[in-house]
C-alpha cells in the first residue's frame, strides 16, 4: 500500500524539524466517571464543563480524557495548571 504525502512528512519531519513525540502518562487522566467522582458532581456536569470549554479534555480511544491537575484546579481555583 502505498503512503500518502502527509504520512511521509510526519515519519521524517516537516521541514527537516523534528517534532517531540508526546505521550502523557495514563496516571495523569482520568475518565469523565471519575473525575465527576472527584468533583462531586454527576458525569453529565462533567461533560457540560468540557464541551463548554470550561474543562480542557482530550479523546483517547473515542473517550474523553482529563489531566487530574486540572480537575484539581477547579477544586481549588487558586490553583493554577
């Protein structure tokens, strides 16, 4: 099969830069479920702050993920990411 252009520049570098490979350990996010849990509120609150923008989130597998420091900084809002 053959690769597509774009496929080719990520595997070598978009103009000869190389990009750092990002992989945030698993321990670090959480679900939806448990970060309702940690807030004490319910899983579709939880999903309302993120689609509000309210909760920055990222999709793992068609999931929503978020980092637990940011869950913490809604817990105490003095507390910054």
């Amino acid at each position: 099969m053959k690769e597509s252009i774009a496929v080719r520049l990520l595997r070598r570098g978009v103009g000869n830069r190389q990009y750092p490979r990002v992989t945030p350990r698993t321990a670090d996010l959480v679900t939806t479920g448990q970060a309702a849990i940690l807030l004490r509120s319910s899983r579709a609150h939880v999903v309302d702050l993120c689609l509000r923008g309210l909760l920055p989130y990222v999709r793992v597998g068609g999931q929503r993920r978020i980092r637990r420091s940011d869950v913490a900084a809604l817990i105490q809002p003095g507390l910054s990411r």
